[in-house]
C-alpha cells in the first residue's frame, strides 16, 4: 500500500508539481518556523511567541526520540524506482516525518492563539501541503507523514492550555523554563560530544541535538529576557518591520557561521551554533534591541 502510493506521485510528477512541492516543504522547514515564530514574539504577543516555541520544541524533540528508536529507512534508500527530491532536507531516519511534525505543532499553535476561523483554514492546508509534498519528493513514506502529523498536533493541543496557564505565573514560568533550558542544554552539549568522538549512531542522534541545543539557548534566553529585559511588543509598524529583520538577520548569521567550522569539530559547532541562535533570539537580542531604542521596556 505505501509503496503504491509513492509509485502514484512518481508517476504524476512534472517540471511545475516540482516546484510547488518544494516551496510547500519550505513551510515546514526550520528556517520558516523560527522566522514566523520570532516575528509573532517581537511584534505581536510575548505569551504567544512563547507558546509557539515550546510547543514546536516539544514536538520535534519528541520526533528526534522517535526517529532515534525506530531508525527506519527512507523510501528513496529502499525503492530503486524513488530517486528522492529536495533529499539535502532528508536528514535523520524516515518515521517520524520532521516537516509534517513541525508544520502540524506550529501551526496547530498558531490556530490556537488566534482561534480565527480563517487563520485556522490556512494553518489546516499549511499542514497538508507540507505532508503531501513530503510524499511528493520521495522522502518519506506515507506512514511517516501521518505520524508526524499525529504527533505534532497532539502535543500542541495538549501543551497548549498548561503553556498559557504557565506563561501567566512568572515566578513559576521562570524556574520550569529554566530548568527545561539547562536540562535540554545539558544532554545537547553531551550528544555533541560523543557525535564528534563517533560513539553514536549520527543519522540518528544529530538533528536531535540540534533541537535540544535550541531549546536549551531559547529557554535559557526565555529566562534572562523575563528577569533583565522585560520589552514590549508595541511600536509603529516601522520599528517593528526594522527590529524583526535586525532579530531575524541575526538568527541567519549564526546560520550561516557553520561555513567557519572545521569538519573536525562538526558537531560541537552545530551545538554552539544553535544554542546561539535559541539565546539569541529569546534573550540576546531583545537585551541588544532595548539599547537601540528598537524595544521599549513593559509598562
């Protein structure tokens, strides 16, 4: 059954479905959800921004743990027929799909805050285009896609309620968001040890750690932002515009900054990197935007 389904896209794939399955899959990528989720924070709602990125953290950690355990192959490794598109993307083991999972947490998060029927219509089809252009490319397998679609959602429904409940008591807020942040920081920083002494399996364990250093700087960042920064997300729509793109380029620097580490030393790069781009982008950066007048402070 699975792989008649994979046969079908195969058989109906032309020049243009290429194309818009590679901007669908865009939407689920890493790069895309942080953008949207850092602009929701800095120009819309703190306590959404919040709930954004946790409730994606946890979906995705819980992804990496999955496709850690069950190491399961992607159809363009098992089907000679299957050459894979867009297979830079396709990394990790195959169950369960980390695009659908990140689009089905994010956005269901999104349908949460706004609870508008129109925004949640949007986020609803986001979802389904990300899945189905996952088959699409040939990289993952239907089963795949409907566990990341399942697992994604389900967490952000469940988390949704206790993140909001939490985000309101600020004392309790900051000690489980810091002890999430140096639990996270802790076990990403010892992957990335034992990844770049080879001990672990690295399909398995790398986008893994990633995640967790991730979440270890933004929930750290979380902290310092909630005792030292305090800004606001009011402004004109200018100083918005001008503070998102400052934040975001940010984000995209410490990206791109994997270039300048040598390959000896891949994986604890990749841990620096994204736990600069978490404490950045949650702490760092409203510090930063507060002295160039980009932020104001709560009122």
């Amino acid at each position: 059954m699975q792989e008649s389904i994979m046969l079908f896209f195969l058989n109906i794939a032309n020049p243009l479905l290429d194309t818009v399955a590679n901007i669908a899959s865009m939407i689920g990528e890493e790069s895309f959800v942080i953008a949207f989720i850092l602009f929701i924070f800095y120009n819309y709602n703190k306590k959404s921004g919040f709930i954004l990125f946790s409730s994606t953290l946890y979906s995705v950690a819980a992804m990496g743990i999955l496709k850690a355990i069950v190491r399961a192959p992607r159809p363009f490794q098992v089907l000679d027929s299957i050459k894979g598109k867009r297979i830079e993307t396709a990394t990790g083991y195959s169950f369960p799909s980390g695009h659908t999972t990140t689009a089905a947490s994010s956005y269901t998060a999104l349908a949460l805050i706004f609870q508008k029927r129109a925004i949640s219509i949007i986020c609803a089809v986001a979802i389904a285009l990300v899945g189905i252009s996952r088959l699409y490319l040939g990289v993952h397998w239907p089963n795949d896609v409907f566990g990341g679609l399942v697992l994604g959602t389900s967490i952000s429904l469940l988390a949704y309620k206790p993140l909001s409940a939490l985000y309101e008591d600020k004392e309790r807020r900051i000690k489980v968001t810091g002890t999430i942040g140096v639990l996270s920081f802790a076990v990403a920083m010892i992957l990335a040890i034992l990844l770049n002494f080879h001990t672990v399996d690295e399909v398995a364990f790398t986008d893994l750690m990633k995640v967790l250093a991730l979440g270890g700087g933004g929930f750290l960042g979380f902290v310092f932002e909630n005792k030292r920064v305090n800004f606001s997300t009011d402004g004109t729509w200018a100083k918005k515009i001008i503070r998102y793109i400052i934040g975001l380029a940010g984000v995209l620097i410490i990206m791109g900054a994997k270039v300048l580490i040598p390959a000896s030393l891949y994986a604890i790069g990749g841990f620096v990197r994204y736990t600069l781009i978490g404490l950045w982008a949650t702490g760092l950066y409203p510090l930063i935007g507060i002295g160039l007048h980009l932020f104001s402070g709560d009122r």
